[in-house]
C-alpha cells in the first residue's frame, strides 16, 4: 500500500482560501458615491438651466454701453411669465433689460430694454422717447453721432419707409399709429437697443409678446475682448503690449466686467 506524497499536494485550506475582497469592495462604493455625486450635480444643473438661469452670449453692440460684444451672461428665467415655471414669475417693468426670443425667427435669442409698456401710446422725436405725451428720463441711452434718418429718429413716421423694416411690420404700424403715436397692444412690450442709432430693435421689426420674453440678465460673468482689426501697431508694440503669457491671459478678457450686474 502507497501513502499519498504531502509534499506534492496542497493541504485542503489552502485550496478553498477565498480571494480578499476588502480592497475591490472599496473600490466599488468609491465609484458609486462619485457618480451618486455627479449625476446630482447633472440634475441641479439641469434644474437650474431650465427654470432658473441660463447663460447667453451678446454678439452685436446694440446694447452698448451696457453690455459689450463678447458679454456672457447669466438670465434670470423666473420673471418670464410662463406656467410652466415652478416659482412664481416676476413682472415686466419699463427698463428691464430683458432676453427673449425673436418673432420673425423664435430660434433666434436678443437682448434689448423694455420701454413701451401695454395699453401705452409711443413716438420718438429728436432722440427723445414720449411715452403718453411725456417726454422718458432714460440714463441709459446712447445717441452716438450718426446719418439722419427721418425713419429711425421721428417713429412712427409712416411717410417714409427704411430698407431694413420687416414688412409684415410695416403693415401692422399702419394700423396701430394713432395721430403720431404708436398704440401697444396688450400683453406687448416696445423694445429698443441701448445704442439707439446702431440698434435694429422694435422700430423695425415690430413688438415683443410677453410669451416671447425668457427672462432678464442678472450678472456678466465673462467678457471676452473682441479680435483687434486695427493693424497699425508695428511688430514690436504688439510685443510690448502683451508681455508673455500674464499679457496675453489680459488681453483676452475684460475682467473687470467679470461679475458684473446688469441695470
């Protein structure tokens, strides 16, 4: 009779030895608390962006001097009157500066000012607003020097027309000028660009329904400076304007504007 070789065989506990888990179980409940974690911010964000604020970028200088091109800005969704909106909505007033969708191409998003209201009779004269035959106290605007046009600064003039004038619009400002003024329909507001000569807002394509309004902006959260098109610094200045990289990270943003209100 033979006797098995120990030697040779593995004893019976170190054959069933389970595999430590310890280490591959921590690692697992780290993975799920981080995406737990992101799939929280995901949610917050999403919240946020669809009923609250979402940001926007000014690509014209229509509202210079209060918002440049290259402004990104943050807006506050819940003063659009919508049902939709989980918090009670703010109210419109005259000098809001409000986002909203544009109504000859709703896919389209632009920023202007309220300054009609509903109900209230508009005409402009001699880069002045009357608003029910009182003349408007607006600190914000800008009348730059520019061409005259009998068109843009004596509205509603329907004695003469512009080439940039939405035509749907033209027919309908025939109908709403009463005796020089321009009558607001109700739930409509009259906009108009901060940069009143270098603006195509309601005078030309008409008024903004309240559906059609997203919200106002509540701060400039960044500003990115525009490509300079002015070639007439030599090689050297340029060199000596934007010392390496700090120069260059200076150049390209305002940052000054960073966190800025809106008003």
């Amino acid at each position: 009779m033979t006797t098995p070789d120990s030697s040779s065989a593995g004893t019976p506990a170190e054959a069933t030895q389970p595999v430590p888990v310890a280490a591959s179980t921590a690692t697992e409940n780290t993975v799920l608390l981080a995406l737990q974690a992101l799939l929280s911010i995901i949610i917050v964000a999403l919240f946020i962006i669809t009923f609250t604020v979402q940001p926007f970028r000014i690509p014209s200088a229509s509202m210079v001097p209060t918002l440049l091109v290259g402004d990104f800005l943050l807006v506050d969704k819940q003063t659009a009157d919508r049902d939709r909106l989980p918090l009670a909505p703010g109210k419109i007033h005259r000098g809001d500066v409000v986002v909203f969708h544009f109504p000859s191409s709703p896919s389209v998003h632009l920023v202007k000012r309220i300054v009609g209201l509903p109900g209230e009779r508009l005409h402009m004269h001699d880069d002045q607003v009357f608003i029910n035959g009182k003349p408007l106290l607006e600190p914000y605007a800008v009348y730059r020097p520019s061409e005259p046009d009998s068109f843009r600064d004596n509205f509603p003039r329907l004695t003469s027309t512009d080439p940039d004038i939405d035509a749907k619009w033209w027919m309908q400002l025939r109908h709403l000028e009463d005796h020089g003024d321009l009558r607001i329909p109700a739930n409509n507001y009259f906009v108009l660009g901060d940069n009143r000569n270098n603006s195509e807002d309601s005078r030309y394509w008409g008024l903004v329904p309240a559906s059609a309004i997203i919200g106002k902006p509540l701060i400039v959260y960044l500003s990115l400076r525009e490509p300079e098109s002015d070639d007439r610094n030599t090689r050297d200045d340029r060199r000596a304007q934007q010392p390496g990289l700090l120069g260059n990270l200076r150049s390209l943003a305002r940052w000054h504007r960073a966190l800025h209100i809106v008003r």
